[in-house]
C-alpha cells in the first residue's frame, strides 16, 4: 500500500510541486493544508504516514504545528520544509521532534530521499 502523506504549505504551488514529486514516485498524498492549525486538524483525521511542514506560515507556525501533533502522535514523522536561511528554526524544528528537513526550491531527489529515510 501506498504510503499517505499530508502536504502543508502556505504557498499553493509549493503544495503542487511536492504533490507532484511525491504522486510520480508512488506515494499517495491524502491531504493538503495551508497552515499549521488546519495541519493538525488534517493530521488527527487523516493519520497519515508521514507529513511535510513548512516551517514559515500565517496562523500557525510548522514548529507549533509539528508540537501539536507530535503531543497528540508521539510517532509522527515529519518533514520540515525551509527557505535558505533558516538554520535556527531548522535546529528548533529539529529539537521539537522533526525526522528531517528539505530546503525550497526543492529537489525531487532530495524530497524523496528525506521521505524514504524517515519512513525507514
């Protein structure tokens, strides 16, 4: 079975660039949000295998997100997405319980990369 994943992002064509990476490499995308608050909503509906995080977004932010849904999965696995530039939040997102992250404009070599080894 495939495994599901949820996007978020606050930009639309980021959510379609990664739907379209993760789709042509198998995976199945089961859900999309634009920002971290719709993200745990989507998240405690869906349960899906794995999801990507931007990490800058109105409403809430992909680290408050990630901390949410980590308290209500301790064994979710996420993927934080960053701009260049953004180590510190890197780091925190890290700390907060990210499996790994992928910096934008994204690779799809790299996204896949990143999903294959979080999901072991």
């Amino acid at each position: 079975m495939a495994n599901k994943i949820l996007i978020v992002d606050d930009a639309a064509f980021m959510r379609m660039m990664i739907k379209e990476i993760l789709s042509k490499n198998g995976y199945e995308v089961v859900g999309e949000a634009q920002d971290g608050s719709v993200a745990v909503e989507k998240y405690k509906e869906l349960k899906p295998d794995l999801v990507t995080m931007d990490i800058t977004m109105p409403e809430m932010d992909g680290i408050a997100a990630l901390k949410e849904i980590k308290k209500f999965d301790a064994n979710a696995k996420v993927i934080m997405c960053s701009a260049m530039g953004q180590q510190a939040m890197v780091i925190d997102a890290i700390q907060a319980g990210a499996k790994d992250f992928i910096v934008k404009p994204f690779q799809a070599d790299r996204v896949i990369e990143a999903i294959k080894k979080t999901l072991g």
